[in-house]
C-alpha cells in the first residue's frame, strides 16, 4: 500500500490560492483567524475554549488527501473530493480540551460537548448530544487503505497549538491511543452536559427563558461566520451614526412630500400617520433602553414608516447598527422593501428570502466550472460573495421573511447560524406578527426576548391585532403607539345566510356595480378558484333569470342594476398560482385599483391579500374565518381613507357536500368558537370597535388555549436533543404537499414574449445555464450528470431559479396528475394543461383538506 506523502503543516493551505501565492491562503493564518473572532486564549475557561475551537475547527484539512483537493482547485488540475474534514477537527478539539481542564464542574462539560458538536458540523446539519452518537466516528474510517490523521503533520499542528496552550501534550506518538480510547469518555461527557442542562432548567424560577437561553446558537454563530468570512474575505457592513442621519432626513422628506399629496378625505388618515410616528418617536426616545416593543396602529397609519424612524433613531443614538425587517410573505416582503428604499434614500437594502439568490443583481457564476466535491467540500471551497452576503445579512437593511428568521432563532444547518451574528446590536422591525402559528407564539416570544437579551438588540412587533405578549415574556413589551382613526374607514356587517359558489359570485358582481372594486376572500384555494369560475361566467354571458339569486341572497343590500359588465376586470389570485404568477397579477390588480383606470376590479382570492399588501378595496366580502383574520382583512378596505366607510361583509360559504372549509384552515377549534360568540354579539360594528373586540378575542381564546404548545420543543433542545427545533415553524405544520414544476410564464404583452415579464435574475440565470425554453429546467433537474457538474452555489442558484416555477400540491391529488422520480423532491404535471392561466392548478386540487394561500 502506498501511503500518501505529509505535507508539512506550516505549508498547508486552506482554501484556493488566487494565484501562486499559497501565504495568504495559509491554513494555519485560517485557523488562527477564526480562533481570535471567537475567544482570547488568554481570557477564562470559556473563551480559551472558544479559542481553542477555532484553532482547531479546520484542521482535518491539514490531510494530504484535502491538501491535494484543494491544490488541484487552485491550479486547475483534476479535481477530487477531499471528503469530510469536520470529524477529524471535532476529535483534536475535545482531546485538547481534555488537556486544557482535565477535572472541570459539569457545565464546561456541556460547553466542550456542544463546540465539539460545532466543529464536527460545521458544514451541515447540526447535531444532537447524544452519548451514543460519536461525533468523530468517520475519523476510523480509511480512505483508500489510510485513515486521514495518518496523512497529518500531527507535531506540526500540535507544536502550532502549544504556541497557545502550552498543556497540550499530544503528539504525533500518542494521538492514536487517546483518539481510539476517546469514544467512552464523549460518552460521559455527553451524558453530563445533557444533565447539566436538565438540572439548570429545573433550579431556576424562569425555567422557560432559561431553556429560551441555552438554545441561543451564539457560539456556534461565532465559529460559523469566523469560517465563512475569512475563507471569503468579506466584512461586516453596518451603520454610522451618520448614514443613519442622512437617513431620517431622507424619510422625513418622503413623510412630508406624502401628506402633501394626500387630498380629500384621505388628509385626515395622512395626518394620523404622522402624528402616530411622532409619538412612536418621542416613546422610544423616553424609553431608549427596553428589549421588546410594541407598535399597535390600525392598518393603513404607517407602521412601516413608524418602526423604521424608530430604528434609525436607535443607530443615531449609537444604540443599534443596522437594521433587520421581518415579514409573514414575500409578496409582503417586495412591497416594504421598496418603501424602505424609496424612504431612506439608501438602494442596496439586502432582500433574503429563498429566492433571493438570483434578485441581488450579482454573478451568476461560470458555467463548467465543475468541482467534484460534495456539498461540504463546495461550501467550504466556493464561498460566494453573493451567496455569504445573503446567508449573512451582511448589510445595513435586511429585509427578510418570517422563514429565514425562524432559521436563525431556530437554526437547523450550521450556515444559518451566520445570521446570528448580524442580530448583533440591530434594530428588529417584526411586521404583522399575529400570522404566527398560536402553538408557536409563546416560544417565539421567548427565543425572541433571550436573543435580544443575550446580542444586545432591540425588536419591535407591528401589527393592528397584537396577541398577548406579556404573559409569555419577562418584560412586558413597551407600546411606542396605539392610534386609531377618529372616523370609521370600514364598516364589518355579519351574515347569518349560507352562500354557495354560485350565489357569491352573483353577490360579488352586484357589489362591484355598487362600489366599483371589490375584494372577495375565501379560505381555501379550490373555493376561491371555484367563485372566481362562476363570476367570470356571469360577467362574460351576462346575468340572467337563471342566475336570480337564492334564498341566502334575501335581505342583502343589492339592487338588480342591469349595466354593462364589459369594464369589470376580474382577478384570481391564490397559493395554487406559481411565484411568477402571483407577482405579475398583484401587479396588475394595483393598476386597475389606480384611480382614473377607468375600470371596475374585482378579486377573488385566499387569504393571501389579508395582511399587508397595500391594496384597497371599496367593498370586501370574506368567508368567515377567525376575529384576527376578519379585522386584518377590513384594513384592506378604505386603506387610505379616500371616502365613505367601505362596506365589509362576513359571510359563511356553503360548500355543495355541505363541508365547512374553515376547520381545515384555522384548525383551532377554540379560535372559531370565540369568534363566532363575538360575531353574534357584534352583528355590525365599525372599524372603532375593532380593537376592543380582538382584545377580547385573545383574552377568551388565550385563556383557554394558552400558545405555548410549542414550547417543548425548546425545553428538548435545550437539554441537548437539537432535532426538535425542526418542529418550530412559523406557520405550523402543513398536510403532506409535493411542489411541482410548472412551466408557464403568464405574458400581459401582444408580443407573447417570455424574458419581458420575468425578474431579471431569472433572466439572466436562464441565459447562464443556456436554457432558451421554460420547460427546459425541469430537463436539466432531471440529467444527473448536469447536476453533478454544478458548483455548490451554482445549484443553489438552479435550484431557486427553478422555485420561480414550482408551486405546492396536495400529496393526495398528486398521486394521478404528477410525475415524481424517486429520490427527487420536485415533480412535473404530466399534462400542462393541468395549470390554467387564471386560477394556476387550483381547479384541480381536488383535496378538501388541503390548504396553501
């Protein structure tokens, strides 16, 4: 057997070399980096620790087999995995740390299991502590007749070390005997660090903030970024003082040049906003140093505006150093991210969601530039600036989704603790939060509270109908504003009828005549599909005797106006529509809403216009959902307060098998039984009773179904099982789903050209990967060898361009219209004409339970 030649470690590099010059790719410069980003050796046990981990994180790199992997990437040779180099790191880490404190009380026992841990998934998904569980265990496992460490200058990462930590006595000698004696005593350390935990949960009074602490991935975040940043040469962007002046000034022009503009009606709602963000202003400067705030204005008064004076404010101050927007949807996302420009002045606000890879205007890397490796060996060799920048928040505005901020108070892979860091010190805008899953609520409040605690920044939750909060934190948010309007914008009247598709299209169209744009909201997407089917038949044949009515319409305010329908613009919109799609039509809805369109408008969609979308209607008919849901979408009606109260109407929709769809939408059974006690009691009431209504909503709902179910998934992490922070999403489980590739591009041009109405990522990404039909992408997805061929990040950018066209199928109805090869997690609709160009495959999602907005 041959045994491959040792590179000394001194000459070992990291990372590619840009050119000849391996110096400033040297491992050793890698390592020492990343240890001073993490702790000070000469500092207490925990940051010699953290030092220590850095110093070693990387150093299963030092194998001869990773040193030719990484030679042959940068000079352009044959190209060979170097395989996983974490276990090997996570093995010198622990021996050294058993060196470093040979006799240590149990919590340096759960610090060293967890940055062992740290170092040993550094590239992937992070672990549990678990004694049975060897985070090494690949170490033993030969590569070609050799195990990797034989391939080692072990006295020469040893001797590197000592420069440290002189009571590191390990040797090129003595590594094997302790490596291989080394399984049974992570299992002790294992089985300690989980009782430790268990024990200081169990000893405080605050056992949940306690949990909400332990599960802070802060240390891991320091390891991560320290990696990520030095392999990329990135740096941390963030406020001056300064920039944020020059900000407020920008904002505070665009305020003025609004209520300017406002005219009519709509300078009294134009006045509000600006006394609200006032007082929102003079709070937080009366109160500069509190954790957890709260801005509780009714829709339409500017909370976006409101929260981010605020946050420029804290930068100003030096409190805080950048700031971070959170959203429920992209659709949300898009709209405030333009506002935040169009408000600060400032163009390079940083846009995350999970399909924002292509939206950052940058490189699209070089097609062919195979690598060969697997996933770990690619993240750790291409670090992509974009793609860092993205995953890092590295920007002085971030606007990102409800999603990938769970991933950072609840991270499952090692990457997305990158954004830890950037939580740091900043100002935290969280828009519309009452959209979050009821069994989540309680422990995202306290990850929340224990973050912000422990990275020193500051939130602010903002929304119209703020559900309890106090009791699920230990200090009570600080509301910055509560106004309201002095003079109702909408009116809510309640229903008792049933209405059948049929009947509430015919409902619909009446009141478009009446008011001239009118919003229709129903809560699953084959509802609405189904009366946006029966409207656009009677809008296009023309309403008949057969189309009378029946008895549910008796006692409606309606009028058998017999006008010409030619004018009215009718819109599907809906979770079964691609992400192209959607976009393009919300688009095209706010054109017709624009005044002088000289067009009525009528939408019929899910609940996907409820919260944040900056659209308003003169009448909007919603199927009855829950109290929160019903007052969020009111606020879509006479957003702006442009003239009388729009007309809200609660309606109960009536399926033909007499199957009520909203069980399988708010599934909490105390939620409808609550709203539907205040909706009897509240027959009619107007947009100034609103408050007082969802506050009792949540003080009779909260009561008996307190948000804290998931809550033990925290106390499992915490006490070393990891996995269970999967289960924190912030919209709860879904019915099993199977996103399908579609590949329709909706054209608004006589033309029929494609590139046109596509985002100019996707443009560009289709030009880089030579694709010149839509249906073209699925083909390559499906060619092995293509995907092979792709970089990490190449396959990231595939893989979101590929979104753009991918929408979520009931698993039940899939099963006869999609074909799914096995092992792959995207199918294709075995006919095309499955998906329709208004209603996407809504009409065909045929599953009752099923329910996507």
């Amino acid at each position: 057997m041959q045994v491959a030649s040792v590179v000394p470690f001194e000459q070992c590099i990291a990372r590619p070399a840009s050119s000849d010059d391996r110096r400033s790719n040297l491992l050793s410069s890698h390592l020492l980096y990343v240890a001073e980003a993490m702790g000070d050796h000469g500092g207490d046990l925990e940051s010699r620790l953290m030092f220590l981990a850095g110093l070693c994180h990387d150093a299963g790199k030092a194998t001869a087999r990773w040193q030719r992997y990484i030679s042959s990437s940068s000079f352009n040779g044959v190209v060979a995995s170097g395989g996983n180099h974490s276990p090997l790191g996570s093995l010198i880490f622990f021996l050294c740390a058993e060196d470093i404190c040979p006799a240590r009380p149990p919590e340096n026992d759960y610090l060293i299991a967890n940055l062992t841990l740290d170092i040993a998934s550094h590239h992937s998904t992070l672990h549990d502590i678990d004694p049975q569980a060897i985070p090494w265990e690949e170490v033993f496992v030969p590569f070609r007749g050799t195990l990797g460490f034989e391939t080692i200058d072990l006295d020469g990462l040893f001797g590197f070390i000592r420069n440290y930590y002189p009571e590191v006595g390990l040797s090129s000698e003595s590594f094997r005997s302790r490596a291989e004696a080394a399984d049974r005593r992570w299992e002790r350390v294992a089985q300690r660090a989980k009782r430790y935990a268990a024990r200081l949960m169990e000893r405080v009074s605050n056992y949940d903030f306690t949990a909400a602490k332990l599960i802070l991935r802060d240390r891991t975040a320091a390891l991560i970024a320290g990696d990520r940043f030095h392999a990329a040469a990135l740096e941390s962007v963030e406020f001056t003082q300064a920039e944020a002046r020059r900000a407020i000034e920008s904002l505070t022009l665009e305020c003025e040049r609004r209520l300017r503009m406002a005219t009519g009606s709509a300078t009294s709602v134009a006045q509000l906003r600006a006394r609200a963000q006032t007082e929102a202003l003079e709070s937080y400067r009366s109160h500069p140093d509190r954790t957890i705030y709260s801005l509780e204005l009714a829709t339409g008064l500017g909370k976006t505006f409101s929260a981010l004076r605020v946050g420029l404010e804290a930068i100003a101050s030096g409190r805080c150093r950048r700031i971070i927007y959170v959203a429920p949807y992209i659709s949300i996302l898009s709209q405030s991210t333009e506002v935040i420009k169009q408000g600060t002045g400032i163009s390079d606000v940083l846009q995350h969601h999970h399909l924002s890879v292509l939206e950052q205007g940058g490189h699209v890397g070089p097609a062919g530039e195979a690598d060969g490796a697997d996933e770990a060996d690619s993240e750790a060799l291409l670090a992509d600036d974009d793609a860092l920048m993205l995953d890092s928040w590295q920007a002085k505005i971030v606007t990102t989704t409800f999603n990938q901020f769970f991933l950072a108070l609840f991270p499952r892979r090692a990457q997305h603790t990158m954004r830890i860091q950037a939580l740091k010190d900043a100002f935290v805008i969280i828009d519309e939060p009452q959209v979050l899953d009821h069994a989540t609520w309680g422990a995202f409040l306290r990850a929340l509270e224990a973050a912000a605690t422990r990275l020193n920044f500051q939130a602010v939750l903002c929304t119209a109908t703020l559900p309890q909060a106090s009791n699920y934190l230990d200090e009570a948010p600080l509301c910055l504003s509560k106004w309201d309007v002095s003079e109702p914008r909408y009116v809510v009247g309640v229903s008792d009828e049933a209405f059948y598709a049929h009947d509430l299209a015919y409902l619909a169209i009446e009141k478009v005549k009446e008011h001239g744009s009118v919003a229709v909201i129903l809560n699953t997407v084959a509802d609405a599909a189904n009366v946006y089917v029966e409207a656009k038949r009677l809008i296009n044949g023309g309403i008949s005797c057969d189309d009378t009515p029946n008895d549910s319409m008796r006692g409606m305010s309606m009028g058998r106006s017999t006008d010409s329908m030619s004018d009215i613009k009718i819109f599907h919109l809906s979770g079964g529509m691609t992400p192209i799609h959607k976009t393009l039509w919300i688009e095209d809805i706010r054109d017709a809403l624009a005044r002088g369109s000289g067009v009525r408008c009528l939408v019929i969609s899910t609940q996907i216009l409820e919260a944040g979308v900056d659209l308003s209607f003169r009448c909007i008919i919603r199927s009855r959902s829950v109290i929160p849901s019903i007052i969020q979408t009111a606020g879509r009606g006479n957003r702006h307060g442009e003239g009388n109260p729009a007309e809200i109407i609660v309606v109960d929709f009536a399926r033909n098998d007499g199957v009520d769809p909203r069980r399988y939408v708010y599934v909490n059974p105390v939620f409808r039984e609550v709203t539907d006690n205040l909706l009897g009691r509240y027959k009619r009431f107007s947009e100034l009773e609103s408050r007082s209504i969802i506050e009792d909503f949540y003080q009779q709902a909260f009561k008996r179904n307190p948000p804290t179910g998931m809550m033990q998934a925290i106390y499992d992490a915490a006490g070393g099982q990891w996995s269970s922070i999967s289960r924190l999403e912030p919209f709860g489980g879904d019915y099993p789903k199977v996103d399908v590739f579609v590949p329709f591009v909706p054209s608004r041009l006589p033309s029929g050209s494609t590139e046109v109405d596509l985002p100019k990522g996707v443009c560009r990404a289709l030009r880089y990967f030579g694709i010149s039909r839509i249906s073209e992408i699925y083909e390559l997805y499906l060619d092995k060898g293509f995907r092979r061929g792709l970089s990490f990040q190449d396959r990231k950018r595939f893989m979101a361009m590929m979104g753009y066209f991918c929408v979520g199928m009931s698993s039940k109805r899939a099963a006869s219209i999609v074909s799914l090869q096995r092992n792959l997690g995207i199918g294709r609709l075995r006919d095309d004409d499955h998906y329709d160009a208004e209603t996407g495959i809504a009409l065909v999602e045929d599953s009752a339970e099923f329910r996507i907005m």
